[in-house]
C-alpha cells in the first residue's frame, strides 16, 4: 500500500469514525483500520 493510499483510507475511516458513538478516539480507530488492511496486503517492496 502507498503512503497517499493509506492517507486517503485514513480519512475515510476517519468521517466513518465520526458518525460511531461508540468510536472514543477517532484517529486512532481510524488508524487501526487501515493498519489492518496494510498488515493483510503482501508488500513486494524491501524495507
């Protein structure tokens, strides 16, 4: 995943985050979110 990627996910899970009243830390819930979309794509990239 490319960092614009992740930005632009980041975002989207972030005005979703906003509408869960359950959701106490907005950023870092939408963080999470696409951290594990991340975590399940393989990278063909070396670090």
């Amino acid at each position: 995943m490319s960092i614009k990627k992740a930005i632009e996910l980041v975002g989207i899970y972030y005005g979703k985050a906003l509408t869960l009243e359950y959701v106490h830390k907005k950023v870092a819930w939408a963080l999470y979110q696409v951290w594990k979309i991340a975590d399940k794509e393989k990278e063909n990239e070396t670090n």
